[in-house]
C-alpha cells in the first residue's frame, strides 16, 4: 500500500474559507458523493474545534451559502450537533469539475483519517492506494492547483483506519474546562498553570471548574485507555 501525506490549500473549499474566517478548526471526512441534474453533491461530516462563539459564527456564515452557483459550491442541508456537524453541499456539473470529482474521489483511495482544516484555511490529507500512480496524479494537480507540498510517500502497511471517533457525551462546560486546561500547559510535566487560574479564566469557583474537568477526564480517560492500548 502507498501511502501519502499532503498539505494544501484551497480558495475555492467552502470549508476552508470560512475556517480562516471564524478562526476555528475542522476534522473532517468526506462520506460520498453522487451525480443528480447536472450537478455533483458531496456529503461531509464534521468536527469544530474553537470557542463557542466562532463555532457558532462558522455554522451561521456556512448556513448562509444556500445561494446555486454555476462555479461555486452551495450549501443543499447543515446539521449540526455542538461542534459536530453532517453537510450537503452542490455544485453545477462542469468538465473541470468532472475531473475533480474523479481524481479526488477515487473509490481506490482509502482516507486513513479524517482531513484537517487548521485555522489558516491549509489542508492535511493523509490516504493510502495500492497504485502509486493513482497517487502521483493527485499529487501533480494538488502542486498546481492547491500549493500542495508533500509531507511524505512512502509504501507501507496501513496500521488502522479512522473517520470521526466517536467520543462520549460532554456538556459544554465540561468540554471547555478540559480544552482550556490541555491548551494551557495543565496536563504538562512541570505544569504550566494551575487550577485556580483556569477557573479564574473560566469566570467560575476553583470547586465548580474542578468538577466540570473532573467529569469530562472521568467520560474521556477510559474511553482513550479502551480504544488505544
């Protein structure tokens, strides 16, 4: 199997674009794709990484991209759940499209994990073929066309295949106790801050905010220790 690591950037992604915009990032996995009228649809199901706020201001901006398009891709149906979101979008059939569609989702690709959007709209692919050539030609355009760069290629043997893990159920103070503790240096060794400081960002008594990360490590710790050792 060769597998492909990739870093691009592309305008025209509807994804892309407003992730930059709303300053937020998105793990995302492309499910399937199919030809009705004249046009390609594509089913994309999601993960947002941000605050609350730009989360909010993502899905509003992206909700509003319901307007066809001959040359740009519209939103058909959003569904979203706190961060996590399931999306429709459409785009009139074209010749360059066409040869979009079938050089991107080749159905002998297999996406080793989902796609990365960081906050600076660039794109991270990770896939696996078993033809390097089918992988040298989405290379070849993505340098032309998306500023790609390869980050490697190399065959090898896929060890495992993710799409969105599914994990357990948080409040949203519980998810952004422990993300404001992870980006904060708290689970480093030495720690880079301590309690009474995040509870102090968080606006919240130290005993308040302590049980909200307490919770959220109590649903996640276990689930990490089952699903990878």
């Amino acid at each position: 199997m060769w597998i492909a690591k990739l870093k691009g950037f592309d305008e025209g992604n509807i994804y892309s674009t407003k992730a930059k915009k709303h300053n937020v990032s998105i793990h995302y996995y492309p499910i399937n794709h199919y030809l009705e009228r004249n046009k390609y649809y594509f089913i994309a199901i999601g993960l947002l990484e941000g605050t609350e706020e730009n989360i909010n201001s993502f899905f509003k901006d992206l909700k509003r991209e319901k307007k066809p398009s001959r040359n740009k891709r519209y939103v058909i149906r959003l569904e979203k759940n706190g961060n996590f979101f399931i999306c429709v979008t459409a785009q009139t059939k074209s010749v360059e499209l066409k040869r979009f569609v079938h050089l991107y989702y080749n159905p002998k690709f297999i996406h080793i994990s989902p796609a990365f959007i960081d906050r600076n709209g660039w794109e991270w692919w990770h896939i696996a073929s078993l033809e390097r050539k089918d992988i040298e030609k989405l290379i070849k355009v993505s340098e032309e066309k998306y500023r790609a760069k390869i980050l490697s290629l190399k065959k090898g043997k896929v060890k495992n295949v993710g799409i969105l893990s599914i994990l357990p159920e948080l409040t949203e103070k519980q998810k952004t106790a422990f993300l404001l503790a992870v980006k904060n240096g708290y689970y480093e060794y030495p720690r880079g801050i301590k309690l009474e400081k995040l509870a102090k960002i968080m606006k919240l008594s130290l005993s308040t905010y302590q049980a909200h990360l307490r919770k959220a490590e109590r649903q996640l710790l276990p689930f990490i220790a089952i699903k990878y050792f």
